[in-house]
C-alpha cells in the first residue's frame, strides 16, 4: 500500500513539473534570446559609432625571460655511433 502511495505522489509530482516547464521554458528562452539581441544591438552601435576612426595600441613584443631560479643552460654535442 504504502509502495502505490509513493508511486502515485512521485508520478503527480512529475507530472506537475513536466506541465510548468512546458509553461516556464519558453518565457525564459524568450529573455535569453532578448538579451542576447539587446547585446547585439549595442555592440553594433558602437562599432557604427567609431567608424572613421583609427586607435592603435601599442604593445612592443618581449621575450620571456628565464627566472634565475631556474639553472644554468649547458651546451652539448651530440655524438655519433659508427
């Protein structure tokens, strides 16, 4: 008895679930996709606005270099079997 009781609340409670997300999913794709097409818009109308314009920034390249702390580099030669 107890086993058909469960089976019964778990079966409403999916059941419920399964009717809000079929109610709630589309209104929260609905403002995802306004927000994504509100960020499109507003960086298109920034990228219009600076059209003409030329900005450069200038980061010279530099080689990384080694810590001390990691040792000394030895040259070596490599040797050939006959």
């Amino acid at each position: 008895m107890a086993l058909l009781k469960f089976l019964f609340i778990a079966i409403a409670i999916l059941y419920i679930i399964r009717m809000l997300a079929r109610l709630l999913l589309p209104v929260l794709f609905q403002n995802m996709v306004k927000k994504a097409q509100q960020q499109q818009n507003a960086g298109y109308q920034q990228a219009k606005r600076s059209e003409g314009s030329i900005r450069v920034d200038y980061a010279p390249k530099t080689k990384p270099q080694v810590p001390d702390t990691e040792g000394d580099f030895v040259e070596y030669e490599e040797i050939k079997e006959k």
